[in-house]
C-alpha cells in the first residue's frame, strides 16, 4: 500500500475529499483567530474550491491561489449537512483530515433542529507558507524530532512490558480531598523525562525534576489512552472526533494560552525513543463523535441503528470466537461502515486511483498514515475488533501499518533484519477468534483470559469449568489457550476497562473480597508474579504498579459508566504510603527482570513440581530454552506456610527436578535480591500466597 495520496496533495492545496457525488461546491471559509470574549475569526474569507476532474469526490485549490498572506489561518468547510438526525442546510464543519483543530473558536450558532452545544464545530488550524501548507498549533508551534534515536534502538516484542496509561489523573491534597484533572502530554512527558516536571500535575513526586519514573519502573512500552482529539472533555478518550489531530485538551495545560498539541505529544514520544520506550497508539475506529464525516457524507461513511435493519451489510458484529454474531454497539456514538461499498466509483485518498470501498478504511488508513509519519509511533491497540465488524479491514490496515513501519525502518539506512520484531498491531477481541490470528489478521490480541484466571487463583478459587491446576497452567502459558507464539498475547491483570465482574482495579477487588494490610499485599505481588513470568506480553494499567484503587462507584458501589469509571483516574500521590510504595518496589524488580532476561523472552515453559496435598496450591513452573540460564517460578496460592520457617534453619520445602546448578554460578532470588546458599537450593520454605522468583547470577 502506497503512501497517502490525498497527504501529498494537502502540502499544496486546501482539499475537502467527499465521496458522495455531486451537491453543490464545499466552500473554504477562513481568517484568524483574534482572542476576545468571546474569541472570534478576523479578516474572513470564502474561497470556493474546485472540484478535481481527474479525482471524483476531490474538492481543492491551490494555497497560491487563494491570494492568502503567509500564515497561521483558522477554517472551516461549508458544506450541506448529510446528518439524518438534523435539517439539511449549509453548515460550518470542520476540515475531517484537520491536524489540529482548536476548540477555543466555534463555528457560528447554528439553524433550528440543531443542538449548539453539542453540533458546533471547532475551527481546523493550518500553517501557510510559501504556498505550502504544514501542521501547526494555533501558536506557531509543530512537531520535530531533532534527536530522535534509530527504531533499532527500541525493545523487540518478545520483551515488551506495556503500561497503558489514562489521561485522567487525579491528586489527594493533605486534606484527604481529591484533584481531579487532565493528565497532558507535558505530564505524561515527566514521567519520562528528568529534566520535565509536569504541568497540570505538576508538584507531584512522581514528576519531580531529575526522576525518569517509568524508567525507575522498568516499562518499556507507553500506552495513552486514545489521544486523538476526542468531542468530550477529556476522560478515557474512546470517542473520536478528529483523528488526525492530536487532542486539545492533552496540549492544553492549565494557564496556557493555547493548545500546543502536536508539539508536546512529538516532545513525549521522543523522549521514549531516547530511554528505550516504544509509544503505542490506541485506535478507536468502530465509531466516532460529531466526527466531521457526520455532517459532510453521513450515509457512505456511517450506519445510524444498525438494529433498523439486519440485512445492512454493516449491521451486525464479526463473528465471535463461538461464532456468534449480534447487532453492533456504538456505545452511544455513531458507527463507521466498513463492509458496503459506495454506488459510484470515488478518488481513493491512499492510492490515489478511482474505488468503490467503503470510504471509512480510506480515512483511517489516513489517520494511520499521520501518526506513524508525523508521530513516530511503534505499536497499534486497536479498540474493539468486535464492532469494525470486518476481518479483511482489520487485515488491511495492521498490513498498512507494517509497511508504514518498514518505510521508517529503511528510511533510517537499515536492512530488513530486526523489522518485524519491533512493530507490533493489537486487538482488543475478547471473545479470541483465533482466526484473527492464524489469517494474520492482527499480530497480536488482548488476552483477558489471563485476568479472569489470576484473578481467581489469588482469590484461591478456579476459572469457570477448569481444575486450579489448569486455572494455573492456562494463565501461565498462552499457548494451552491456542497462541501460537508470547508475543500474540498480551496479558493483564488489570485494563482501563474496569466495569465488571472481577474487573475493577486490583486493590478494590481485594478490599472488597475482605483483605487488608499485608495479606492484601501479599495477593497483589502474587498476581505481579504470574503476570511477569507468564508466556505472553504482560501489560498493566497505570497505578496497579502501587495498588491504586478505585474512587467512584454507582448507587449500588460498583464501578460503572454511570459511577464515574471513565473519570476515576490514576492517583500517583498515593505512591508514597509505605505499603504501596513496598509493592512498587516488588514490581519494579520483576519489570527490570522481564524486559531483560533472555528466558521470559523465549516461548519455552516447563511445569516442574505441582503439590495439591494437606490444603496446598503450590505450582512451579521455568521459563527457558534448553541450556539457557532458566528464570524458575515458585508459587504458593494457599494458606499453607513450611512448619517453623521463621525459627528453624532447617525448615524447608522441597521442589524435586530442580534446574542444575552451573559450576561456579549460585542462584538469587529476585523479589528480595538475595543469594541461595548452595544447600538451600530448590528447598527454602514457602509461605503463604507468596511466590519466589529465581535466576541464575
């Protein structure tokens, strides 16, 4: 798949690309935006554009050509609204391919049948100069990558550990209240950087000058909630409005004057790159917000009930893993069609050519195109599979996006070596057709199965239908679940998704099963334990590090939309009590050892001892090749402790088929950081809900 066609013309013209044949002219309206109360569009101007011969459904003009001075300008297109939920007139509406848009500029009130505070477009914001148009914020600044390292630099995808960080935060004062607020780029940028210090969250430990706490942490992926520019003020960001524009509200801190968006999200991947960390995108493409293809083309681009008619082609779900299908949810926002393709035959934006396919995967393979591009990024989520309903799509762009990796890879002077094993697309599928998979629809896929059995064994109870000895084994090695390889996995104990059965964030679902203090502690570093050590790549939500917990709940103390999930965010100033900075440090020590150990980036796993006798749970199991220094697992998921472990020095517990131990290396034990003498090999004592983690030093 070539490079974008329609991005190579918006360096020179100003485009309204509309599939939908004929209508009268899309009409450029733009000035510049003067600041007032309210703030307001000077020095105004329509330019009618041109429809394209060559290009059927192109509207353009020439920057040289609209006799604009050189500048930043705000615009808008005026088009007649497709909607069939408003009145068919001529509306302001937002450039759909705008690279940065600016909320602080609203179209004008619109006719009655629309909502004003919700139908309002914000104006798309563009640099002109010297006939050439370049993505700009409202400010005059723009991404770069001055020093950006060699993609060969970055970790391979066998020895990912992905932290998917929210883009709401929130802070406890000395009071006990809470701050609740958005999480920008420039925060989410101290996390990584020593010499960044935040913004909106500024003063917070984690943010101080000279600390790097992702990289104390040990994480060598960084997942943001979706950071397209999103409609609602800011919360988990799953409805898109603009998906070539970074979001406004996340370049937007507290006391600035405007948006500095683009900029501030290149500084934060940058930054990544020159500590080892890989920036994954969280693409939603199921269905969008007041996304400007709503207004402009409604019915090429989007289904409005898909329960109106079951014979649509874009009505129903992809099949589930059981072969299931339903009627597709938009979860309250509009949803894109992918499968029926247009009456008339259109430019195709990507190619440049003449096609009849659904519009929609042009536009996101648009997006896709933009921020691999302008952005850098190193790895693809895509959010739920289940409701783009259509496998050959998905194929297609995950194919897209490897062949815009490729084109980085070799642009860096670089042979194919390496390639593949740096790039990685994700799905979020969680009913696992495996399909997905074996028609190499998707590298990878959430493996929420690993949750629920973690989850239940903590808890010292077995998944639904399986033995504990399978609820075990399945978790801890991807493989029995039909994962062909680690890194078509992806594992979690916990996700941004945490409405549900035993889906809330880890220390919540423990305080609600009664435990506190340590035995609470103990369970967390359990499940750290299995995530770390597992077959798969492990991911987990920002604070779960710590054991944040949950803050808003419903009316029957559940966490819930109505509750509040999607604005109960991470709380980082909780770090510092002491039992949740000990299991921190836990999981640090685990994270260093994931990322860098040769045998958890390896498929192998072996189960060594499993004893099921006298009320035990204990499972232990190796990561590791054959003649490869081993990363072996001791596991205790039950009340049972070694009888006077503390008081006799000679209190052990014995795993037979213990890994050998190589003449003149000892082995450690890696949550404590201590050494085993020699006779105490494969016989320490055990205790309860604790596991031990070993390696060869």
């Amino acid at each position: 798949m070539l490079p974008s066609d329609l991005l190579l013309r918006r360096q020179t013209h100003f485009t309204l690309w509309r599939p939908h044949l004929g209508g009268n002219a899309a009409v450029l309206v733009i000035g510049r935006f003067v600041a007032g109360n309210p703030n307001f569009l000077a020095d105004g101007t329509e330019i009618p554009l041109l429809a394209t011969a060559d290009a059927p459904g192109l509207w353009m003009i020439a920057a040289r050509e609209t006799g604009l001075a050189d500048g930043i300008y705000h615009y808008w297109f005026r088009v007649e609204n497709t909607n069939p939920g408003r009145p068919a007139v001529s509306i302001l509406c937002t450039d759909p391919l705008a690279t940065t848009v600016d909320w602080r500029l609203l179209s004008p009130p619109l006719p009655a049948g629309f909502h004003d505070d919700t139908d309002r477009q914000p104006a798309s914001v563009i640099r002109l100069q010297n006939g050439e148009l370049s993505a700009v914020d409202p400010g005059g600044e723009s991404a770069s990558f001055p020093d950006d390292p060699g993609p060969d630099t970055l970790p391979a995808n066998h020895h990912l550990v992905i932290y998917e960080l929210p883009t709401a935060w929130t802070r406890t004062q000395g009071s006990g209240a809470s701050e609740r607020g958005v999480g920008t780029f420039q925060d989410a940028l101290a996390l990584v950087d020593e010499a960044a210090s935040g913004a909106n969250f500024e003063g917070l430990e984690v943010l101080s000058p000279g600390r790097s706490y992702l990289n104390e942490l040990g994480v060598n992926a960084l997942e943001l909630l979706p950071a397209a520019d999103s409609f609602f003020k800011r919360s988990w960001g799953y409805d898109t409005s603009h998906f070539l524009a970074p979001d406004w509200e996340l370049g937007f801190p507290d006391g600035q004057v405007a948006s500095t968006s683009n900029a501030d999200l290149a500084a934060l991947v940058q930054a990544c790159h020159r500590r080892g960390i890989r920036f994954f995108i969280d693409t939603v493409m199921a269905f969008a917000r007041n996304e400007a293809y709503q207004w402009i083309d409604f019915d090429d681009f989007c289904i409005a009930d898909p329960g109106s008619d079951p014979a649509d082609p874009d009505a129903l779900t992809s099949r589930r893993g059981d072969g299931s299908q339903t009627f597709r949810d938009g979860f309250g926002s509009t949803l894109f069609r992918y499968t029926r393709p247009t009456p008339q035959a259109f430019y195709d934006p990507t190619s440049g050519s003449a096609t009849s396919d659904p519009p929609a995967r042009a536009l996101m393979y648009t997006y896709l195109t933009r921020w691999m591009q302008d952005f850098r990024v190193d790895g693809v989520r895509m959010d739920s599979v289940e409701n783009v309903a259509n496998w050959d799509f998905v194929g297609a762009f995950k194919d897209h996006a490897r062949d815009l990796w490729k084109q980085r890879w070799r642009a860096a002077g670089l042979g194919d070596a390496g390639v593949d094993e740096r790039f990685l697309v994700v799905g979020e599928e969680l009913s696992h057709p495996p399909g997905l998979l074996t028609q190499s629809r998707l590298d990878a896929l959430w493996n929420d199965g690993f949750r629920a059995r973690v989850r239940a064994a903590i808890l010292g109870e077995s998944n639904d239908g399986e033995s504990f000895e399978s609820t075990v084994r399945n978790a801890i090695d991807c493989r029995n679940l039909g994962f062909g390889d680690l890194a078509q996995a992806v594992n979690y104990v916990t996700s941004h998704d945490v409405e549900g059965f035993r889906k809330e964030r880890l220390f919540t679902m423990l305080q609600k099963s009664g435990f506190s203090g340590l035995d609470l502690q103990k369970r967390v570093q359990l499940a750290f334990v299995c995530l770390l050590t597992a077959n798969g790549i492990p991911m987990f939500l920002a604070g779960e590090e710590f054991a944040d917990q949950n803050d808003l709940f419903d009316a029957n103390g559940n966490v819930s939309d109505p509750g509040g999930k999607e604005v109960d965010p991470v709380d980082f100033s909780r770090l510092q009590e002491p039992l949740r900075h000990g299991i921190f440090d836990y999981v640090a020590r685990l994270v260093h050892l994931r990322t860098s150990h040769p045998a958890l980036g390896v498929n192998d796993t072996d189960f060594l001892h499993v004893d099921f006798n006298d009320n035990k749970r204990v499972v232990v199991w190796s990561r590791g090749t054959a003649g490869q220094d081993p990363v072996t697992v001791v596991a205790n998921f039950s009340d049972y402790e070694t009888p006077n472990a503390l008081i006799d020095a000679n209190a052990e517990y014995v795993v037979p088929n213990w890994p050998p131990t190589p003449g003149g290396r000892h082995w450690r034990e890696v949550t404590q950081r201590r050494d085993v003498p020699a006779g105490r090999v494969g016989r320490e004592p055990i205790f309860s809900w604790e596991a031990k983690v070993y390696t060869l030093a």
